[in-house]
C-alpha cells in the first residue's frame, strides 16, 4: 500500500531500526526492489532525484513527477506492504512543487549548500507548503562531499548538533539528513571510511526524529568485480561498509539512502547477460539478470538494517 514516508520513519525510529530509500529511474529498478522488499515483507522507501524526474519527463518536472507517482503507486497499491515515493535532493522549486502537487509521499529540501539562516528559510517555507498537502519533509545540516548533481561540494562540511537542535524547532522538518562524513557515489573515500559517530548520537539526542544516511552504498566487491569481468572499469569504488552503517543505526540513523549499490548490480547483471547472449534482443530477457541482481542486493539491505518483517 502507497503510505506517508514519515509513518514509516517514524516507527522505524521509536524501534531503533532503518529502512533504505532506493533510488530509481525507470521501470526495472522499481519491479526488482518492491519485489525484494515484497520476499522480506518489509517497508521500503523509493526516491527519485530532480535528474530522474527530469529523465522520465524527458525534461518536462510535472511529467516525470506525474510519471513516477502513477507507476509507484500503482504497483505498491496491490502489494501489502508499505512503501512511500519520495523526492530525493529537491533543489529546484519547481520540482518540489511538481512532486507535491504529483502526489509524492515526502520531498527533501536540500539548501545544505546556503547559509544555515538561508537554509532555515527555505525550509521553513517548503514544510509550510508540504505539509499543507500532507506531504513530509526531509533537509539537510552540513555537506557531503561529491557531486549532488546541481551542487558539487568540495569536502564535507559535518554537521553542528546544536545548530540541527534550532533548525529541527524552527522548521518542523519530519526527518533531517544531517552531514557525519559520508559522499555520495562509488568512489567515497580516500582511506578507511570515518564517520563521525559521536556527532550523530549527539544529533539524535538534541533533535530527537528520525534521522537519514546519504551517500549509504557499500559497493559491494562481488558486483564491482563481476562488472569488470564484463569490460566496465570502476577502478578505486569504495563504499561504506555495511557494519558502519548498523551502528549508524543504533544511534539512530532511520533512513539510509542507496542508490550507488543498485546502480553497480544493474550493470553488473546487464554486461553478463549482453555477453553471453549475444543472439537475444528482447530487452524483457536481457534486463532479467541485472534486476536479480538488484534485488539481492535490496534483500541483503532490507536484512541488515532490521527492516525485514517490519511491514
Ligand atoms: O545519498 C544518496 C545515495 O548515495 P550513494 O551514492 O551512496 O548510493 N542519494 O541521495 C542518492 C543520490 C542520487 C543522485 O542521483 P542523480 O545522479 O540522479 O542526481
Ligand atoms: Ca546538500
Ligand atoms: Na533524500
Ligand atoms: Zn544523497
């Protein structure tokens, strides 16, 4: 069943346990990750960046917004779990109000990148607005290093404890995505993975909602090296290990945003399949082994994190 994002996070939350938010920009990610969570009988957020609205809209923010809607809820509609569609690193005004007026269950402001007084404002106005329309609302304190399509960020920037203390009061942001060391994409670190674990529990305490991961994937080695084996080169991707983030999420990390992992999986399946089946073209073939792919590594996720059986 199509539910609000924030009942979700917030049961997540009281329970000390997260559910990830994958990303998605077409049809075949989607089957392969309600199916996954379907097998684990678990609550699984999808989220679409501005970039994926713009893909499916072929550019049009109110096309691709409607798009995503009618095919995310159409399908979690005849399922008996929940799941929630949320807009992922809104920016752009118009595509938060394309996402809200869509449909979606929850969007993110993400004006991590303005001044803190700035970021508050905008927020501030966003909830208004989102929560007009029953919509839930995510922001972010601090900044990841990486490209956030639009912004790319030159380090991180972590988040100020106190500062997410004012900024949760004053905006009434259902969950907050605060800065603790992470990036987004395959290639994270330079050394070892270092989270600020201490600021997060700290976050936790002095805000006391559920709380988000970004830049969560684990690049996981078998996927990196069967894509390689098929001719792509991803040399030095690096994620977070998966250990990491369950203690993110003892301290009460709820939301753990992937969309790197599935992206390696997919490829991985795709180049095997083009390879050893060179006389097939009917993609509903090809595709299959790339979307397993995909759901294992959903399955694997939905596990670790303590969302299986939550439905
Ligand atoms: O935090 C994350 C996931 O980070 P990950 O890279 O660790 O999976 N996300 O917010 C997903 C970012 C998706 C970016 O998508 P576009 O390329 O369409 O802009
Ligand atoms: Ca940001
Ligand atoms: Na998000
Ligand atoms: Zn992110």
């Amino acid at each position: 069943m199509y539910v609000n994002t924030k009942d979700i996070l917030e049961k997540a939350s009281k329970e000390f346990y997260a559910v990830p938010a994958f990303n998605i920009n077409n049809l075949e990610f989607l089957i392969a990750i309600l199916e996954g969570a379907v097998e684990k009988n678990a609550p699984v957020i999808i989220e679409t960046s501005e970039g994926a609205i713009k893909y499916a809209g072929n550019g049009d923010p109110i096309r691709g917004a409607k798009f995503f809607v009618n095919l995310v809820k159409g399908y979690a509609d005849t399922l008996n779990i929940p799941v929630a569609l949320h807009l992922d690193h809104g920016k752009n005004l118009e595509y938060i109000a394309a996402a809200i007026k869509a449909g979606y269950s929850s969007v993110m402001i993400d004006a991590s990148h303005e001044p803190f007084e700035e970021n508050l404002k905008i927020t501030k106005e966003v909830v208004k607005w989102a929560h007009a329309a029953g919509v839930s609302v995510e922001a972010e304190l601090g900044q990841l290093a990486g490209i956030e399509d639009n912004v790319s960020a030159e380090e991180n920037v972590l988040v100020d404890p106190q500062q997410a203390k004012i900024f949760v009061e004053e905006t009434g942001v259902d969950f907050l995505a605060p800065a603790i060391g992470t990036s987004h994409g395959a290639f994270k670190f330079k050394g070892e993975a270092k989270l600020d674990f201490e600021r997060l529990e700290k976050v936790k305490k002095l805000t006391n909602i559920p709380l988000v991961l970004h830049g969560a994937s684990s690049v996981p080695a078998k996927y990196v090296e069967l894509a390689e084996k098929y001719g792509a080169d991803l040399g030095g991707a690096k994620g977070v290990p998966a250990e990491e983030i369950k203690k993110c999420v003892k301290l009460g990390i709820n939301k753990v945003n992937t969309d790197t992992d599935l992206r390696i999986a997919f490829l991985a399946g795709l180049r095997k399949n083009l390879t050893e089946n060179v006389k097939e073209f009917d993609p509903r073939k090809y595709f299959k082994e790339g979307m397993q792919f995909v759901k294992d590594v959903v399955m694997d996720r939905l596990e670790f994190l303590g969302a299986s059986g939550k439905a």
